[in-house]
C-alpha cells in the first residue's frame, strides 16, 4: 500500500501514520506529501522523513482545473493507491476524485454526519459539539467524495464529553483518538477487513 498525504497544517495525523509505518505497524509506505500550504508543519515533517514533498495550491496553479490535475499527476508518478487527507482544508478535486474512486480517505475531528459540512473543521467541531451540549464526540475517518464530510463512514472512535471540558482539552483528546483510529482504519483496509469500492 503506498500512501499519499494531502494535509494544511501541522501534520500530526500524517506524522502517526508514518510514524506506524516505519515501526512495521502498518504494512504501508508514505510515499508523497502535498500540502497547499508551504509554511505547514506537514511539509517539514515530510522533509524530516525525506518524503517526496509537494507545494500545490491556489499560488502555484491559480486555476483549480490545473490544480486538480497537478495534484493527480504528482500521486500518480509516485504510484499511489491510498490518499489519506490528514488535516486538508480544501476540497478535493473531481479529476482526483474520478482518478483514485473511493481510494481518499479523510479524518474529522467528530461524529459525522453532525457537526460536519462546510465551515466545520478544527476547533469550530469542539466549539459546536459544547455549545449543543453533546454528551458524546470522536473521531470519523470516511471515504471522501464530492461534498464535503459526506462520504461513506469506515470507522468511528468515541469520547464522552465531559463538564469539565473546553475546546482546548476536547481538541487534545479528539487528536490522540484520531492518530489511532487513522492507523488502525488503515490496517483494517490493508487486512481486507474494510473493503474500498
Ligand atoms: C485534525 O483534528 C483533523 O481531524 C482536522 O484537522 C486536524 C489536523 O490536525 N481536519 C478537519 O477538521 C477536516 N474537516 P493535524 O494537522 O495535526 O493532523
């Protein structure tokens, strides 16, 4: 299984991955990163690991057809065959998406399909997971398609909410779940117990 990583920001869910795939956890290699953000965590992270790494975004491809088919030239010529979003603010193109069918894979930060869709990502899920009084929050790791959060749902980590928490100790918690549940969705795909379309 070679992995490609799309993330924006600090790269902690890649990092986990990479780093279980280095540890023989995961029968995977991490084989490209790209990130729409130069400055981004991820992008060092990548360099660190002396992973192939990419800049794409708005700068470098102004249009978003360039772009979509930048993206999808460069996880071809390092052969990809899962692109895992680790933190991805923007949507994925249709000319990825018609590429690599049901083989991009996105964590969020919370129980889908609630407090998912456009604007919801980051702390804004922990902000509206305590403003609406949930008992429960997790982790979902889904197959991405063309709406944002709304593809089929592979794995799914809980945590309870509690009074005492703010979007500071949710977002802590929430993480250390996701860099599990990524890894191990990843090793449950790669035993054949979760079948990609
Ligand atoms: C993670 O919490 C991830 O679920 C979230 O961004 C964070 C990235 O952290 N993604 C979204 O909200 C996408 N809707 P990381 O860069 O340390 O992996």
């Amino acid at each position: 299984m070679r992995l490609g990583f799309l993330a924006s920001h600090n790269g902690s869910n890649m990092q986990a991955i990479i780093d279980a795939c280095r540890a023989g956890r995961l029968a995977a290699s991490p084989v490209v990163v790209i990130s729409n953000n130069a400055d981004s965590g991820a992008l060092q992270r990548a360099r660190n690991e002396g992973i192939p790494c990419y800049h794409l975004s708005g700068r470098t491809h102004p249009d978003p057809e360039d772009l979509d088919r930048e993206i999808v030239d460069v996880l071809l010529k390092h052969d990809v065959n899962l692109t895992l979003l680790a933190g991805y603010m923007k949507k994925v193109g249709p000319v990825t998406l018609a590429t690599f069918p049901g083989h991009v894979l996105n964590i969020h930060p919370g129980l889908l399909p609630d407090y998912g869709g456009p604007g919801m990502y980051g702390r804004r899920v922990h902000e509206a997971v305590l403003a609406a009084g949930a008992r429960t929050t997790g982790a979902t790791v889904h197959v991405v398609d063309a709406i944002y959060d709304n593809g089929p749902v592979l794995a799914v980590r809980e945590t309870a909410v509690q009074k005492s928490d703010t979007v500071e100790t949710l977002a802590r918690r929430v993480l250390a779940l996701e860099h599990a549940l990524y890894t191990e969705t990843i090793s449950r795909i790669i035993c054949g117990e979760i079948r990609l379309s």
